[in-house]
C-alpha cells in the first residue's frame, strides 16, 4: 500500500510491539512503517501504526493520554511486574482485604504522581533500554518521573483463595507505567502485586472500537480494501487546525513561519493546512516572532508548484 495516514491495530497478546510492526509491513507490502507508543509482549489494543509521511509525526502521537483496563494480581509480585515474570516472593495473604480497602488505595493514587520507571521497560539509561540490563541480571537505580492519572475507576474485585484479581480503568499521561502502578497500589495495601492482563483501549483519538486485527487487515488486503483501514492523520492527531493562504502555503513548504494573524500559546504545535484542508505540516508557535514555525514539514515542495 502506497498510502500516508495511520492505521489502528487491535494487537493480540504475544508480539512484541516491534514484531506487529513487521508483520503489518509484511500484509501491506511495504516498508515506511513505524508505530507510535510500545505496548508489552502481553499487552493488548490499540497500537497506533503510520505510514508513508505519517512516520515523521509519530512523535506527536506519543504524548497523547492514554486508557486502559487492568487487571492485578494482589498477593505476591513478579521481576517483570506482570504475569510472564517470575515470583518475588512467597504469596501474602490478602483474602480479607475489603472493597473499600481496595478504593481508599487507588484514591491514593489520582491526579499527578511519581513513578520510579520498573526495570523491564524500554527506556533508556545511556543508551541501554532498561529490559537489556534486566535481562543481563542487572538492576539500577532510576530516577522518578512524574506523571498524571487522569481517571482511576475500579471495576471488579474477584476473591480467590488468599489472592485477589482487581480490574481498573486508567486514564493518564503518556509514559506512564501501568506495572509500576500496580505494584504501588499492591505496596499500599501491604501486598504484593502483579498485572495478569492489561489492554490499551485508546491512545488519544485513537479508540479500540476503530481498530483492526491483524488477521481482518490481511483479508483487507487480500480484497483490495486496506485502504478502508487507513486514517487521515489530521483526523487522529488532534491538534488545531490553521488554514493557510497559498502565498503562506509556500512559504511554509519552504520551510518558513507564517503568522496570519492566528496566535496561539508559546511552544503549542498545531497543523498547518491548505486551502482544501490537506496537512502541510506540524508547526509550534514562537511567541517572540508571533508565527508558526514548522516542525516537521509534510508536503513535498514540489506540491506548492502545481
């Protein structure tokens, strides 16, 4: 497929995020394919994928708030944080924790927050991703980060034996950690904790609902209808929309700021359209020479010439 825009896969449990990638390429035919945030090997939902000139933008994508719903473990935590770790610990019995336990500790936990990063992530410390040096049996200290919980909704609390399955609702920031809050909450309740399940059901204007399978995306293809799967990027990246006369549409393919008058808050990016709407590129507002400045420009040059 010959195309600019995003499509958004519904990732089954099991590849890594890397590996939806490449097979995606494999189904499409084709080679500028990148995606726009890691989900976990276990994880499931929305995996935003771009295409062609979409590519560029994947680092607008990955400061959209996320959501997701999770499920816990209390009763004992894992290397990994989630279910395909190994056990810490001898398991804690937490069969007589209460429901009203269970919310005292996740209102604990809204509204902005630190996070110590867990050490099977792929962040990077001078250039080494977090999971390489776990896997090498290596742990180092790492800095908190800050982040919000936006939405912290608990769903169901299921008893079984001495352990307890908590499902949540999350909305946050990006970066953040839904391991490394679970096993805070578990912390907070003198318990263990560990995720048995985690699925991102959207990643800003990207919902679940408008997702593809990997296995619906190859019958696409296969009917020649991959197109159908496609997305406008200025209809999921979700910022403002400035419209461009064609003496400032050049002026902006050439890699120049344009003001027109519009203003808007220091350091806020926007998407520069032209007269019939089409994205020519994301630009931030430089309060000092009162313009937009692009950032990543789009369009090709010779587009402003037909």
């Amino acid at each position: 497929m010959n195309a600019n825009g995003v499509i958004i896969v519904d990732k089954p449990a099991g590849p890594t995020s890397h590996d939806v990638v490449a097979r995606v390429r494999q189904i499409l035919r084709t080679r500028r394919v990148g995606h726009t945030g890691t989900l976990d090997p276990f994880a499931t939902g929305v995996l935003v994928i771009c295409f062609g000139k979409a590519t560029r933008l994947a680092q607008f994508f990955l400061r959209d708030e996320k959501e997701y719903i999770a499920r816990m473990r209390l009763g004992w935590s894992t290397d990994t944080g989630d279910l395909t770790g190994a056990q810490l610990s001898p398991p804690t019995d937490v069969g007589n924790l209460t429901t009203e336990q269970i919310l005292t500790a996740l209102d604990y936990f809204r509204g902005h927050i630190r996070q110590v990063p867990p050490m099977y992530a792929a962040k990077k410390i001078n250039g080494v991703k977090l999971y390489e040096m776990a896997r090498r049996g290596q742990v180092i200290e790492r800095a908190p980060i800050d982040v919000e919980i936006k939405e912290l909704e608990l769903l169901a609390v299921d008893k079984s034996g001495i352990s307890q399955d908590v499902t949540f609702r999350v909305v946050c920031s990006s970066g953040t950690y839904i391991r490394a809050l679970a096993e805070d909450i578990g912390q907070r309740l003198s318990a263990g904790a560990h995720l048995v399940a985690l699925q991102r059901t959207r990643a800003g204007r990207c919902v679940l609902s408008d997702g593809v399978t990997l296995e619906r995306l190859a019958e696409l293809e296969e009917a020649g209808l991959a197109h159908e799967a496609l997305r406008p990027v200025g209809a999921v990246l979700g910022l403002r929309q400035v419209g461009l006369s064609p003496a400032e549409r050049q002026l902006v393919l050439n890699g120049r700021g344009v003001g027109r008058g519009v203003a808007g808050e220091p350091g806020e990016c926007a998407m520069l359209c032209g007269e019939n709407g089409e994205l020519l590129a994301i630009a931030e507002y430089d309060a000092v020479s009162a313009c937009w400045q692009p950032r990543v420009v789009i369009a090709d040059v010779r587009d402003g010439q037909r």
